[in-house]
C-alpha cells in the first residue's frame, strides 16, 4: 500500500502512512508504507453494559419523504409502542448487560408520534439508575423530522439534555422537494423552522442530518453558504453532515460524481477554514473526528452492532442495529426471549472488511466510516462488497483532512490545531479524545 504525499511549499513533503497512521516531515518522498501488513481489525467483546441501544418506537411517520428507506413512509405495519413495553425492554437488556445502558436512542419513523411514551419512560429510567448505583449513567438521544417538536418537547430535551439529531435537507426548495407531508400541502422546511428558530438554545445538543439527493447535486452551482449552509444555520441549526442519497437505481456517472466531488470539496473547504477562527464552534463533529482519528493515529475499529449496540422495535423484536431491523436481517429474536438473546449474542459473528479486495489496497481503509456490511447487502446483496459512492465520498473527505492537516503543519498551526480541537471538545463529545500526537 502506497503512502500518501503532499509536497509542500518548502521542498519537504507531508507523508502519511495508511498502514501505521503515522505522519512525517521528510526531505524526500517515501512512496511505500514503512509498515508490511495491515494490522487485524479488534473484534468486539460484549461488555457488561450496553453502548447504545436504538429504540424503534414506530414505522409510522407524519412524512413521505420520497427517498425514503421505508417504502416512501408507507410501510403497511404501523404499530406504536407503549411505555409498558419501553419498560420491559429495559428490564430485559440490563438482564443482558447488568451495568445497564450508556445511551439510548429513539428512531422511526417519526419517534416524536411517541412523544408521551418518550417522556415516561425517560423518567423511569432516570428513577431506576438513582436507585440502582450498579447502573451506570444513560443518556438520550432521538432521531426526529421536527415536525413535532413543540414547548413540551424543549423542555424533555432541556431537563434530560438530550443528544438531538433533525432531519433536514437545506434551503426550503431543495428540502421541500423530497420531504413532504402525508396529509398536508404545508411546507416542512417552514414548519421545522417555526418550531426550532431561536428555541434550540438549551441545555442539549443539536445536530443536523441532510440527505443530498441527485436532484440537488445536478443543480448544485457551487456556492455552498447560499445553496446549503445557510438554508439550516438561518433556522438555528448547527453541526450539519450532509449525507449522500444511496440508492442502487441510481446510477453515479462521471458527470454527477464531478457534482459530488464538488459539493463535498466546497463543503471541507469551508468548515476547515472555520476550524481555526473563533467560529471553530460551527464546523460539524464529523470532521472534527476524523482529524482527531489522523492526530492519534486511531484506526476504525469494527462495527459495534450486535455486540455493543442493539435495536428492539414495537413488536420487540431485536435486531443488531436499527438498519437491519428495517431490512429483517439478521433476527436476534424476541426481546422477551432473554437466554437465548445472551446466547446469540454471545456468539454473534461481527463482519468485517479482511476478504474485500478494494479496502486492502485502499488508502483511508484504517480511518474509513463508510463501510457498513447492511448497507452492502442492501446495495449489492452480500455483505463483503462495497457501496462505491460510499467509498468515494469517504475517500474525498480523508483526502482533504490530509490536505488540511498538511498545511498546518506547514504554516506551524499544529498547537493551534490542537487547543481549538480541545476548546470544541469541552462543548461537543469526540469519543474521548487524547490530544498528544507525535509528528
């Protein structure tokens, strides 16, 4: 596997090693990885208590977002669940792991429609873990359209500081375009921003998932503050990733990937130049975090799903992760059935990318989040494939952290770097960062 070089303005070259993470100031170029062989990826252990569990509270959702995983919003099985089952599902798992749950996550559909059952159950964790010291501390998160989100709503996020994620795709036309309301001509841009502008100033954090679909990026003219940014920052949203849209039908030709290469090279340009001002605050934890893997020389570890984190639907079937519960694959069983769930997952098997010939050549396979087994078999049918714009999106991204990286360490920004990556991890978790690194 080939290093990466960056030649810089003083005749030295920025070298990183793709196998041993590690970064060099060299007089000449070093074309080959000091290191032979890839490391093996660690496999999970089951701990004794849950990372994150993923409670599907509903398949029902007040949208029919038209690239959406679950058939439009219109999947025929729409059940909701109840406290009494949240509950139960709890009691289960901590029998499973009996220092409890790190954090728990509400998904859909739109968990919102659940709003009563969120609030009790809440509390009723709450109550346990003070009671139970073997417990550890569980926080919360949700996934929503906020479309919902109302006094009631702010004032759970704020008592239980609440790790919000809002789905929302940019300025009103591009948004408006794919996300719709099932039962109303309403704007959902608008009714998001009415709910949310000058309210998201609590005691919670706040973050932004936008799906960049084929009709955006044919449009996309290349003013990204005007085009995307600028449509959620104006509602009050902060901390954006823009993901792209994933669809096997989809065909990503040369022309649109010079799209995507483009609206992705205009969006790093962007919050890495914000990085070290005073608005350091706005650039997105997402490429925080991969700066942060560069600088430690953290390799990606193997997904967590189906050892550490669990998803457990309305009809409390458990599944490894909330993608695979969408798909029906890879059944653990029902929630109630506690032996046989140790068992299986005691015994489950996490994928991993040792026989995918793309990754072992590839460059940014040890800081690579792409891949994902479900989403292989939902693109290509079997797990050890990879979804290409996956890749190339990822490998666009690793390559301009380097190149950022690269220049400060050139213009000798490194302590720079460092303290405002520490400053920005004070207000927003990066997975326990050791900021020391050795150029």
């Amino acid at each position: 596997m080939e290093n990466v070089i960056i030649k810089l303005k003083n005749n030295k070259y920025f070298i990183f090693d793709p196998i041993s993470l590690k970064i060099y100031i060299s007089e000449k170029e070093v074309k080959d990885s000091l290191e032979k062989q890839m490391p093996e990826q660690v496999v999970p252990e089951k701990r004794e208590y849950l990372a994150n569990l993923t409670l599907g509270m509903t398949d029902n959702c007040n949208l029919k977002c038209k690239y959406c995983y679950e058939n439009n919003g219109e999947k025929k099985s729409c059940g909701l669940i109840t406290t009494k089952q949240l509950i139960n599902i709890y009691e289960k798992v901590i029998k499973i792991y009996p220092k409890g749950i790190k954090a728990i996550c509400f998904f859909g559909g739109e968990p919102l429609l659940a709003k009563k059952q969120i609030k009790e159950f809440v509390e009723y964790v709450g109550s346990k873990v003070k009671e139970n010291k073997k417990l550890i501390k569980t926080s919360f998160g949700i996934i929503t359209n906020g479309t919902l989100i109302d006094e009631e709503v702010l004032n759970m996020f704020n008592k239980y500081h609440f790790n919000v994620t809002i789905s929302l795709d940019g300025p009103k036309e591009m948004n408006d375009k794919n996300r719709i309301f099932k039962a109303s001509s309403k704007s959902v841009y608008e009714t998001v921003k009415s709910n949310i502008q000058g309210k998201m100033n609590g005691k919670f954090n706040v973050f932004c998932e936008a799906t960049i679909s084929i009709y955006y990026l044919k449009n996309y003219k290349g003013d990204i503050k005007k085009e995307f940014i600028n449509g959620l920052t104006g509602v009050g949203l902060r901390n954006i990733w823009p993901f792209i849209e994933e669809n096997k039908d989809i065909d990503y030709n040369q022309e649109i990937l010079k799209k995507v290469d483009k609206f992705y090279d205009d969006f790093c340009d962007y919050y890495l130049n914000l990085l070290l001002t005073e608005k350091y605050m706005e650039v997105p934890v997402t490429l925080v975090s991969k700066i942060t893997n560069i600088l430690r020389k953290k390799r990606r570890t193997v997904c967590q799903a189906g050892k550490n984190l669990m998803f457990v639907n309305y009809k409390d079937q458990v599944f490894p992760c909330q993608v695979c519960g969408s798909c029906n694959w890879q059944f653990f069983g029902n929630i109630n059935e506690v032996t046989k769930l140790r068992e299986r997952i005691n015994n489950y098997v996490v994928s991993n990318r040792s026989s995918i010939s793309q990754c072992q050549t590839c460059y940014a396979t040890s800081l690579c989040e792409s891949w994902c087994s479900v989403g292989s078999y939902l693109n290509n049918g079997r797990i050890n494939t990879v979804v290409p714009i996956r890749c190339h999106v990822e490998k666009l991204l690793i390559s301009k952290i380097l190149g950022f990286v690269a220049k400060c360490l050139e213009e000798g920004k490194k302590d720079l770097l460092t303290n405002k990556i520490i400053d920005y991890s004070k207000n927003v978790d990066i997975n326990g960062v050791d900021y020391s690194y050795i150029v």
